[in-house]
C-alpha cells in the first residue's frame, strides 16, 4: 500500500536548497522532509526560532571570517533586492526565482540553518517555496516503510546543489556577511558570531548517520516519523539527511565540506 501525506515533507526537498545554498552560501538543508503542516500565518520579519538561542559564552570568536569591501550594503529590512541578485547567480537560469521566497531572504536562510541542529524547523520562515511532490511510504498501514523510491523524489534538487560552486558561494556569504550577522543578532543571540554557529552547523549535518536499506516508519497520528527511536531523536538536520537516502546524502555533505573548506581557507 502507497500513502501519501502533504505537510512539511512537501516542502523539504526546496528547504534542502535553501539550506544548502545558503550553506552552501554559508551551507544547509531540511524542510523538505520534516512531516509537520506548515499552518497559520507566515511570522513577522525577525521572529525568534520556535525553539530557544543557545546561550552561553559568546564573546569568543573561533571562526572568524573575513567580509568583502565592496558596495555599501542595504539595511537589512531593506535588503531583499540585493541578496536576491547575489544568491541567483549561484543558480542557472531561473532556478532562484522559482525557488526561493523572495521576502525577508536574510532572516529566513539565518533562522533556518540556527534551527537544524534543534528538534524541528520553523516551517513558516523557511526561505524556499514548497516541493510540489507529497512524501511517500510504502507497505502495509501496520508496517510502513520508508524506501528507495522515495530518494528519487530528492534527486533533481540535490542535482541544483552539487552543481554550485562553493568558492563562489563563499564569496558571496562574506559580501553579505554583515547581514547574517545583524539578523543572528535579532534572534537573541547579541554577543554571538554566526560564523560560528554556521560551522557548528555544518559539522552537526556531517555527523548524521548513513543508513542504508528500507527504513521502518511509524504512524502513531496523521504524520509518519522513524520506527527507530535512536533515529527519530536526530536533529530536525540529521534526519532531513537520513530521509534523502544515502546517495544524495552523500552528495550533500561533499558540497558542505567544499564549502566549510572555502570558509576556512578565507
């Protein structure tokens, strides 16, 4: 038996892109399988992710990263247009446009990539458009499962961000860094670097684990998640990771580590 379920499983494989090419323009990934309903209306620019800022020490900078001296940059209210223009030219053709959500881009992609290594992602800020395609499991209602038919689903996307070049991402996350920053500050975090939440980040997606073979899910109410336990306490990242199948999985974190290696080479 084939279910289908909508929810935020439809709109992962875009919030994937978003991640990526945000992380991979400064590195990411996950809406896309995340079954949870994206419901009620959008948040006002600069709300604070559902879950709370780490805290902590944070006057210490451990990833510094050097900003480009170019062009005044917009305020951020005011920085759509710009960021627009810079992110589209990491994507042929329209593919931008089509993609991403054209309103309060910094705040989205800064909100979205703090919330990957936490329990779920704020669907409603996510900087992508919805992925048109429903999540699939198959088998019998008591034993569903979770298989390779459902990686291909993934595979168009995952094409779009291995093609990025990751020096040029690179280069356009120091153009714009300052904004990162500003809006990493709104989210309660004023004596923290976002560089180095974006590194801890990608680290914590690079640690998901691979695995291979049918997975078992579960269905205790309308949305499907992991049979495993161990599997469905994973970050909200890891298991985005998990969910794609290990083939795109893999080609995933090749392009976050070329984008982590141009970072630090900066």
């Amino acid at each position: 038996m084939n279910a289908e379920v909508t929810g935020s499983d439809a709109a992962i494989g875009k919030w994937f892109l978003g991640l990526v090419a945000v992380v991979a323009i400064a590195a990411g990934i996950y809406l896309w399988t995340q079954e949870e309903a994206d419901t009620g209306a959008p948040a006002p620019a600069g709300t604070e992710p559902e879950q709370p800022a780490p805290t902590g020490a944070a006057d210490t900078v451990e990833h510094p990263i050097e900003t480009v001296e170019a062009e005044p940059l917009p305020p951020l209210s005011d920085s759509d247009p710009a960021v627009a223009t810079s992110l589209a030219g990491l994507f042929p053709g329209d593919q931008f446009a089509r993609l991403f959500v054209d309103e309060d881009l910094v705040r989205r992609i800064t909100v979205t990539i703090d919330n990957l290594p936490r329990e779920k992602v704020a669907m409603r800020l996510r900087p992508v458009e919805p992925m048109p395609d429903a999540f699939l499991a198959v088998g019998p209602e008591e034993g569903p499962m979770l298989e390779a038919s459902n990686y291909a689903r993934y595979r168009p996307y995952v094409d779009v961000v291995a093609a990025i070049d990751a020096a040029q991402a690179a280069a356009v996350y120091r153009r714009l860094y300052p904004l990162f920053q500003e809006a990493y500050e709104e989210l309660g975090n004023p004596s923290s670097y976002f560089n180095d939440r974006l590194i801890e980040v990608i680290d914590h997606l690079l640690a998901a684990p691979e695995v291979r073979g049918p997975i078992p899910l579960a269905r205790p109410n309308v949305l499907y998640e992991f049979a495993d336990p161990e599997l469905e306490r994973r970050s909200a990242g890891q298991k985005f990771l998990i969910r794609i199948g290990p083939e795109n999985a893999a080609r995933v974190k090749a392009k976050l580590r070329e984008f982590r290696a141009e970072l630090m080479a900066g």
